[in-house]
C-alpha cells in the first residue's frame, strides 16, 4: 500500500475517495482531516478573475484558429494571382 501511494504521489496522481484518504493517511501519518488541499473561496472576485481567464485563454484560441484560416485564404489567392500572371 505504502508503495502505492508513494507512487501516484510522485506521479501527481491525487487519491480521492475515503480508501484514497485513508491510505494515505496511514503511509504519511498525517490524519485525514489535514490533507484537505486549499479550495480558493467563492467571490465575486474570484468569480471573474475565472471568467477573465477563461475568456482570454479560448480567443488565444479562436485567435491562431482564424489567423491559421486567413493564412490558408491568403495562399488561394496568391496562387491565383501567379496563375494569372503565368
């Protein structure tokens, strides 16, 4: 068991569940109701801070998305041109 939890602990795997908090309890000694990992509390703050950062991380994302498709237009177009010139 010990050997277990060391493991996923090392493969920053979180155990969870009440055999997940009990093993490792016994292999680390600590009791159950310290291994409680901080939570950042609900805030309207918190909140938005959430929603800032998820609005910002999907535009990166459609962002490269559209600039990936304006691109693929652009060489259309240039191709078009050399053929026309040809």
């Amino acid at each position: 068991m010990e050997e277990w939890v060391k493991e996923c602990q090392r493969l920053k795997i979180n155990l969870r569940g009440k055999e997940g908090e009990e093993a490792i309890a016994r292999t680390t000694g600590l009791p159950i109701e310290r291994q409680a990992t901080a939570h950042i509390p609900f805030t309207q703050d918190n909140f938005l801070d959430g929603l800032v950062q998820f609005i910002v991380a999907t535009d990166q994302v459609f962002f490269f998305e559209a600039l990936h498709n304006m691109s693929q237009h652009i060489q259309v177009i240039l191709n078009y041109i050399l053929l026309l010139e040809g």
